[in-house]
C-alpha cells in the first residue's frame, strides 16, 4: 500500500517515513511538510493511505483533509490525522473525523523523537487496518472481484424485545467517534436506561468524545471514571486507557472502577471485559451493540452476553470504517441485527420511547467506591 506522510516538523517527517518503510506492506512514496503541499502531492502520487498532522503552517490538516476528500475523490485515500496529545489536539482530532478522517493517532513528539515502540505498533497496526478495510470495499465494489468477498452468514435479524432492556453496553473503536455522534444525537433528553461505551482511545480523547457528545446529544454524556454512578439514565464513556468494570455496591447503586488488569486484552478500555461484567449483573435484561473497530474485542463477551440471554446489534460491514469487531460477532451467529448507523439511532430511539421510567435522570456523580469494596 503506498502511504504519504505530511507533517510540518521535517524531523517527525523522517521519524515517521522509517517507522511506515519498516513495514514491507508499505510503501511511502512522498512526504509534505504542509497542508497545501500534501494535497498537491495527494494529487500527483494518488496514495492509498495519507498521514495527517493537524497544526501546520499554510494549510492546517482540517483544511487539507477538506480539499483532499473532494479533489481526491476518484482514488479516495485514507486518512489517518495524527494529532498532538492535548485538549486542543483532540477536539480537532473528532472534527476531523467527522469531516472523513478513518481514524487519529495521538502523537506525543517526545516519545515518537525517540522512535518509540508502542507509537510504531499502533501507527501499523491502523494503517492495516484502515488500508485492509479499503483494499475490501474495492474489491467489493469492483465488478469482476464480487466473489473475492462472500457475504458473511449471520442470523436472520430477530424483533428487540424493548420491554426487558434495563442497560445497554456498547463497543467501538477505529472509527467509532462519528458513529456514537450519530447513533446518539437523536436521543431524547430522557433516557430509559443507562448506556455505558467503551471506545478504545487514550484518556485525553475519550474526554473530549464525552464533552461532544455532551454537546450534541440531547441527553447527558459524561465521563466514567472511578466511581462514576451509572445507575441512573444517561450516557457514560469509559475512561481511556484503564479498562472499566461494573459493580454493585452499598445501597444497590451500580458504579463504576478502573482497573489495569484485563487479561488477554490488546486495547483500552477492553469491550470484551464491559460486556463480561455487564452481563453478569444484567442478564436477558441487557442489549450490547457492536460497532467499527479492528480486532476481535468484545466478541467474547458477546458470546457470554448471548448465552446468558442478552440482545446483540452488529454494525454492517458497508457502514463500517474497519469491520473486524462487527464480523467478529456477526461470524459467531451472535447479532441478533445487523444495521447501519441510522438504524442502530432508531433502535435507540424506540428503546427510549417504550415504558418511559417515571423517574428523571439524575447528574451523573462520583461515588468512592474504597470503602464499599
């Protein structure tokens, strides 16, 4: 896959290019050291794959991720925006990904100057992801390649019995952002039930992603950290970079911990060990959805969900930016529907709308759990 790396900082350019050129799947054929510079090379070199910067001189990322998507539109490259690990940073990273952005990766220059490991491996492993997923939907949309990818069997889509749902858990990750916006933007103000998510992200963005959403839903968002409450209606995001649990605790109220410990789990916060716990203290009573992501997370906790009676909704391959923890589910027989995003808002919204709970949601608050383990 051919790969063009457009970064201000000449140094992050080399950096950058050696860590993609280790990889014999790629192959860079160009780097820019602005906006305006990598949509002209995006021109000339048509890339499969772009690495973004988003601060940059003459042209920001944001503005050449604009023109890159309509003056590209023929070869249509993926794009992944590396964004600075701050609270800016990672505000401009979900505007670019809601503008078309695959995916972001945060990029502290203090590590990655010194060739980092950790940066490496994920750098790779989104540029597989991503790229693999577009080298798939061209295969499928080209004519005399429609048998390379067979439709994946799944269970015939089966009615949501609404009436039992008592909490809703969802799993996301590359490309996630865009998908909770829309699936969450409709929602009435007044919850039924709780939704807890798991988007695999570092801590600073899955702050940000709770302050958006917060922004742009009708209904309440926040952050779940230590002993976030999440008894009462209302959408809760799984801190980044700790994996989170459910529990129950004095006066029957359902919180939340955090916790470093998740074994066999590759990403933060796992989807495999929320849908696990969830399941547990839910039973039938719960609805899990998953959602856009690489990998295989959560499709273990699905398969615990479905045995203990739970609901399952899969993202469709079409809708998806990477497809590998949908399929992951949907492969087992374990999606009871598979929808696109503006189905998944309709589920939603009928969920909301049936045996409305008499009692408002409250603010979401911390509780300190230390006591009550």
């Amino acid at each position: 896959m051919r790969v063009l790396v457009v970064d201000d900082s000449a140094f992050m350019r080399k950096i950058i290019t050696e860590m993609i050129s280790s990889d014999p799947d790629f192959e860079v054929v160009a780097a820019a050291r602005d906006g305006e510079d990598g949509v002209a090379k995006a021109l000339e070199y048509k890339p499969d794959l772009i690495t973004m910067d988003i601060e940059m001189p003459k042209m920001d990322g944001l503005s050449a991720l604009r023109e890159i998507k309509v003056k590209c539109r023929a070869f249509n490259p993926a794009v992944l925006m590396c964004s600075s690990l701050t609270v800016a940073g990672s505000h401009e990273a979900f505007k670019a990904m809601r503008i078309g952005a695959a995916d972001v990766i945060g990029k502290d220059p203090n590590t990655v100057g010194k060739k980092d490991a950790g940066f490496k491996e994920e750098l790779l492993s989104k540029l597989h992801a991503i790229g693999g997923h577009r080298k798939q939907i061209k295969q499928v949309a080209s004519p005399e390649k429609k048998s390379v990818a067979a439709p994946v069997s799944h269970n015939p889509d089966k009615e949501i019995d609404f009436s039992r749902v008592k909490a809703v858990v969802v799993g996301s990750s590359t490309g996630g952002p865009p998908v909770l916006e829309e699936i969450f933007s409709k929602l009435s103000a007044n919850l039924r039930v709780p939704i807890i998510v798991a988007q695999h992200m570092p801590e600073l963005f899955t702050k940000s992603l709770a302050e958006r959403l917060d922004q742009h839903s009708n209904c309440s968002a926040t952050l779940a950290t230590q002993g976030t409450i999440v008894s009462t209606p209302g959408i809760y995001i799984a801190q980044g970079g700790s994996h989170i649990k459910l529990t129950r605790v004095a006066g029957g109220k359902l919180v939340t911990r955090l916790t470093e410990s998740a074994p066999g789990a590759i990403y933060r916060p796992s989807v495999d060990l929320l849908f696990e716990v969830a399941s547990e203290l839910f039973g039938d009573r719960l609805l899990a959805i998953q959602l856009t992501g690489m990998g295989a997370d959560g499709a273990k906790g699905a398969k615990i969900i479905k045995d203990n009676g739970g609901q399952i909704i899969a993202q469709s391959a079409q809708s998806c930016v990477v497809y590998g923890m949908p399929r992951a589910v949907i492969e087992q027989n374990l999606a009871d529907q598979v929808l696109e995003p503006k189905g998944i808002r309709d589920l939603l919204t009928k969920l909301n709308a049936s045996q409305f709970s008499a009692k408002p949601p409250e603010t979401p608050q911390n509780f300190d759990t230390r006591q009550s383990a």
